[in-house]
C-alpha cells in the first residue's frame, strides 16, 4: 500500500508538533537558521513507501530493511 502525501497534508500532520514549544520540537542548525525536523515515521505512518508531490512531480520515498531511506523521482 502507498500513501500520498502533498505539503498541506504534511503540515497539518506536524501541527501539534509545531504548536509545542521551540524547546520540544525536533530542530536542527542548517547556516545558523533552526530548521524543523521530522520524524520519518510522521512520514510513513507505518508504511514502507510513500509518495510526496512536490512542485508538479511526485517522489518515492522508501524505507529499506536496514532502517535507511530512498528518496526517488
């Protein structure tokens, strides 16, 4: 089974992360600006594949047996 996901889905999936406060949220440094992080599993809500439209294209992504993941076009 795949599921697809689109940037609107993805943000009101993290919503709830999002309203906790900064020093709860998954973050990380990207050129001194904290950028948000997350976790794969809100990803792939169980599945091992999932499909993401992002500007006009979808992508694959995909977890493997040893826990890395694949992005694809």
């Amino acid at each position: 089974m795949q599921a697809t996901l689109t940037a609107a889905s993805l943000l009101r999936s993290t919503s709830a992360e999002l309203s906790a406060p900064r020093s709860e949220r998954g973050t990380h440094r990207l050129d001194d600006k904290a950028v948000a992080a997350v976790d794969s599993s809100a990803l792939l809500r169980g599945q091992k594949t999932v499909s993401i439209s992002h500007n006009g294209s979808v992508y694959r992504l995909q977890a493997t047996k040893l826990g890395k993941l694949i992005l694809t076009k």
